[in-house]
C-alpha cells in the first residue's frame, strides 16, 4: 500500500506546474493534500481513480485539506471539535483496518505570537487520535508545523525560538509520540541527516538545502511490523514542500 501526503501550498496554483500529472503516476492507494487555498466552488481536479473529500476553510485563499482515496472509506470526517475546525484543517477517512487522518497543523507564527491557541491545538489533536487509536490503529499525515530533533532541521541552534521548532511544540509532538505512534521516517531512519521536506523561499533555501523536516507519516505502534519504507521525494518541486511517502505491507 503506498500513501502520499503533500502540502502543496495552493492547489490551483501547483496544477499549473502538472500536479495532475504526479497524482495519477504517483498510484497511491491514498492521497492527501494540505494547503489547498480554494473554497469548494473553487475546485477543478480531475483525479480519475480516487474518491475525494475535501476540508475548507471559511477565510478564502486559506488552509484547506483534502484526501483522495481508491477504495470507498467506510466514514469520513471534518474537524476535530476545536475552533480552528473553520480553517479546514483535517480530515478523517476510516477504513476496515485503521483511520486516516490528513492534518495541517496551525503555525505559531513570527514572535510566537499564535502559540497559546497552537498549544491547544496540538492538545486536542492529541486527545483527537487517541480516542480513535481505542477503536482501531489510526495513520496521521501532513504538514505537522513542528521539527521535532535537532536532526530535523538545519540550523537548529538559531531557530530554538521561532515558530515550528520551540521547546513547546517540540514537547507537544513527544507528547503524541508517547502516546502511542511512531514517526515512520526516523524509526527507520534514526541517525539520517540533511533530509528535509520544506525548505524557505528566501535565501536559496532550497538549492541550499537549509530545510526543514515539518511533514510526516505517524502509524499507531500497532501498525509497526507493516512499515516497509518512509521517504520525502525532495526531487519533486511545485512546491515550497516536498511530498512524503509510506509504504505499508497491505
């Protein structure tokens, strides 16, 4: 089974650069999207193959996610029961053997300015996918806003107070950890350095490789002995991120 999980930074904007054409070679089982920026009268995908199901956000040009599927979910859900549900900010997919949650994370901001309402946030997603975990094993995706080690991202002494990589959020992102998920990439992949999935449009961050690792795949430890591989396609470009990849023994 192979999953892709994007954040795209403008749907309309990256189907310019043959975002229809990666989706349908891609043959992911499960497709998800973060950061779409477009209201439901907005959207003009073909996705042949997939059934698709969106999140919105109320503020146009904004937020947004989406997940398309192959096989028909037994259930789908928007929103977590936080405020920020407005921003379209999640969406749920349950199938016969574990949930699929597709998250963009809210970012704190320059200064910090929004972590409170980041801070309970993180909390309710947490309190969110273990209630889901009691049912059966639950797969997160997305663009979680948060570097977790200093291996994660490349200058880490000079951003231990910026936004996504704070002593808070990073406390946070253990915090779901511990209870009960595992982080894909770096439990196969403990001491690999210098791979990142977003990288700034400022200072050449990107031919520099100055990134960020911020977009993950998390599977309940239940889900541990089906982990096959977890990959960031930094080769892929469109975007300000790069897509993230897992692939699960069916």
């Amino acid at each position: 089974m192979k999953l892709v999980s994007w954040n795209v930074n403008g749907l309309r904007a990256i189907q310019k650069k043959g975002f229809e054409e990666y989706l349908q070679q891609s043959n992911a089982d499960i497709f998800c999207l973060q950061e779409t920026k477009l209201q439901q009268e907005q959207v003009a995908l073909t996705a042949e193959g997939y059934h698709t199901y969106w999140s919105f956000a109320e503020k146009k040009g904004y937020s947004g996610t989406a997940l398309f599927c192959r096989r028909e979910p037994l259930s789908v859900e928007h929103g977590i029961g936080h405020p920020l549900d407005s921003e379209g900010r999640t969406v749920t997919a349950e199938f016969d053997q574990f949930y699929v949650v597709c998250c963009y994370t809210p970012n704190s901001q320059e200064e910090l300015a929004r972590l409170e309402t980041r801070m309970d946030w993180d909390e309710a997603f947490r309190t969110y996918v273990a209630s889901l975990s009691s049912i059966k094993p639950v797969i997160i995706c997305g663009d979680l806003n948060v570097a977790h080690q200093s291996i994660d991202l490349k200058n880490p002494k000079a951003n231990e107070q910026n936004a996504g990589y704070s002593i808070q959020e990073r406390n946070q992102f253990s915090s779901l950890l511990q209870a009960g998920f595992i982080d894909t990439f770096r439990y196969l992949y403990p001491n690999r350095e210098g791979i990142y999935s977003w990288w700034s449009y400022r200072f050449r961050a990107r031919e520099n490789n100055a990134g960020w690792r911020i977009d993950y795949w998390l599977v309940s430890e239940e889900l541990k002995d089906r982990i096959i591989d977890s990959t960031i396609d930094t080769e892929t470009t469109g975007s300000d991120h790069a897509p993230v990849i897992l692939y699960l023994k069916d």
